[in-house]
C-alpha cells in the first residue's frame, strides 16, 4: 500500500486488491465481489473489533488458568477428605 496523495481530512492510499482485501480480514479467494471507487473500508472499526477480540481472549485464557487452578484445589481437598475418612 502507498499514500499517493493528501487531503484535509486523510489520505489518497494506492493499494493492491490483495491488500484491500487482507485490511477487511477477507482471503482474495473469498472475495464475492470487487471493491468499486466510492467503497469504504471502515479500517478503524475493524481494528477496535480486533483489540476488543483479543482483550477477550485474554480474558478468556485468564478464566481458563483460574478455573484450572480451582480444579486442582477442589482435587486436592476432595483427596483430603477421603484421606481423613479411612482413618
């Protein structure tokens, strides 16, 4: 992708359909249709949709240790606690 030209409020990009395409999260071979001139691709909008998927999978892989960690203490406890009944 090349910045070609300048306006008040962006920029005038030269970019390969490829790199259209890749910048919408879209393969080349999933396409369905081309992009015309007028087109808009919301690039910010995909990048928050992406930051907030990968604050999620944080999230989710933290959840996960938990929980992990939660099923080895009740383990631990529930072979205690047979321990102290055979006594």
């Amino acid at each position: 992708m090349k910045v070609i030209g300048k306006t008040p409020d962006g920029y005038i990009l030269d970019a390969s359909e490829e790199d259209a395409f890749a910048i919408q999260g879209m393969y080349k071979f999933e396409k369905g249709r081309r992009l015309e001139v007028g087109d808009e691709i919301d690039i910010a909008g995909l990048f928050q949709r992406y930051h907030s998927i990968s604050i999620a999978l944080n999230d989710i892989n933290k959840l996960s240790q938990t929980a992990t960690l939660l099923t080895n203490a009740v383990d631990w406890v529930q072979q205690f606690m047979e321990g102290s009944e055979e006594e």
